[in-house]
C-alpha cells in the first residue's frame, strides 16, 4: 500500500506484516476502490434476474434464514450447483447473487444459492454458520432427486468469506457427520477465500469473530485435505490484497502436494470484488473453467 513507504512499521505479528498491514490485507475496501460499483452492478443484475427467474424458496433447517432459493433449468436428473456467497461472513442474501444462477441454467443444470445467517446474529460463532452450509448440501443431496437433480452431480462453489465456508463444506466428514456417502461432490470452485484461519484470528475480524484454537483447527480448510474426495478449483485475482493471494496459492499447493485433482486461476489485473464478475463470465477465466466441471456431467 501506497501509505506503507511512509508510515513507521510496528512490531510483526504475521510474516513481514505489523498489525495494520494485517488488518488491511484482511480488509477489501483497501485493496478495491471501485467496491460500490461492483456492488451496484451486482444488485441491479441479480434484482432483474430474481424478478424474471423467479426461484422456488426451499427450506434446510429450522428456521426462516435455513433456506435456498432453487433455480430450476426444468431438466430431470441435471446438475446442482450449490453457491455460498461472501459478505465477510456478515453480510448478503442469496437473492442478491440470483444473476449468478444464469450461466448454469443456460447448460442445463440446477443451481441452489443458499441463506444462512449472519456472523453477528450467532454471536460471533463461527461453527454455527459452517453447519447451516453443511447441513444445507447434505439436505441438496438426499433430495436432490425430488428437486429434479442427481445425487452424484453436487458442485459447490463459493466466494470471499462464502468461498472460506465452501472449503469447509469440502472437507466435510461426511460419513460421520450426516451418515453419508464420502464422495457427495463432484466438484468445487474456490474463489478468493481463507482456507486457514490464524492469521484472520490476529486480524481486526476477530473483533467480530469467536475465534478459538478449537474454531482455527476445524475450519481450516488447508488442515483437513484428507477429506477432499472431489476435483477442486482455486481463483484469485492479481488485484487481490496480499494475504487473500497467498491463502489461495497455498492451498493450491498443498491440495497440488496431497495428489487432490486441483487446477489453479489466477485473473490478471481482477480486484476481490471483481473475481465474482468473472466466474458469471461463460467467456471469463472462471466462469469457462466453472462451467465446463459442471457441463460434463451434463
């Protein structure tokens, strides 16, 4: 960053970063100015989208928040796409990512965006937001065939803080915890997400996030590769803060290491925010690598 050549640096807390180079690189708006626009652009897409496609609101659990807006291509035995949006783990709906759905449907598959709440009306608990997510895709799969999909084609795919949950729905035990099959994906698209989560626990976020030792150990991703059954996608942009660039290039590494089926993506010139316009891209980096996992189970 432009003020770091100027600024005294303080003492290391995180590889060659002092407290606030920390909190900036876990800090979007610093590294993406243009972030309203994209929102903008984001919302007025998805409201058009939401209002034409008209999704089927689905429940998973209990309460109102457990619950899927369902996007049918109106093919029998297609595809599920399960996306997990970003917000910082505070913010988004799924009807303001309903735009995305639009690319999958064009191939013929189905697509699931799902709700789950928010990181300050669990009261910072972040294990309570990656059960609603897990819970959610083991509701996808044992009904998926009444949804018009097929249990063996599951994808997720998820960004920022969503893309952080989704890599926990990838190392999921499934067996053990849902009673089911270990291969319940057949693929994933990480986008831009924290697949280990110290350095996000010495971050201002754990103003806002329970962290624990316990919390760090089982929802990082990068921990728990055994677990991953499924071909995995990583993506980032160049524009991406620093620390967002290398939680991604290192769990590409150790998937790479753990012999996983693993492809990285890296978008030139791309910042955070702009990463999710590139995965609704059928002519994108992303979104031509996204749609072909899922079009060949089509």
């Amino acid at each position: 960053m432009a003020d770091d050549a100027v600024r005294e640096k303080g003492p290391l807390v995180w590889l060659d970063m002092d407290q606030k180079a920390l909190d900036d690189a876990y800090d979007q708006a610093v590294y993406a100015p243009n972030q309203s626009l994209v929102h903008r652009r984001r919302d007025a897409a998805s409201a058009e989208a939401y209002a034409r496609l008209k999704p089927r609101r689905v429940s998973y659990g209990a309460t109102p928040i457990e619950g899927f807006d369902f996007y049918s291509s109106g093919r029998s035995g297609a595809p599920i796409l399960v996306y997990t949006h970003g917000g910082a783990w505070r913010s988004g709906k799924a009807r303001d990512f309903a735009h995305l759905a639009e690319p999958y449907l064009a191939i013929g598959a189905h697509v699931a965006i799902l709700d789950f709440s928010s990181i300050d009306d669990v009261n910072g608990e972040l294990p309570v937001m990656v059960d609603q997510v897990r819970r959610a895709v083991a509701h996808i799969y044992k009904t998926a065939g009444e949804l018009g999909g097929d249990q063996a084609k599951i994808f997720v795919a998820g960004h920022s803080s969503g893309g952080h949950l989704t890599g926990c729905i990838v190392v999921t035990d499934w067996e053990g915890q849902f009673g089911l099959p270990g291969n319940v994906l057949a693929g994933a698209v990480l986008m831009s997400g924290m697949y280990e989560l110290e350095p996000v626990r010495r971050s201002k976020r754990s103003l806002y996030v329970k962290f624990t030792d316990e919390n760090v150990e089982a929802l990082s991703a990068i921990r728990h590769l055994d677990k991953v059954r499924c071909p995995v996608i990583v993506a980032f942009g160049t524009q991406e803060t620093p620390e967002f660039q290398r939680q991604s290039r290192e769990f590409h590494a150790a998937l790479e290491k753990a012999g996983k089926d693993v492809k990285l993506i890296v978008v030139e010139a791309a910042n955070h925010f702009e990463i999710q316009e590139a995965f609704h891209n059928p002519y994108g980096p992303i979104g031509r690598h996204a749609l072909a996992q899922v079009r060949a189970k089509i």
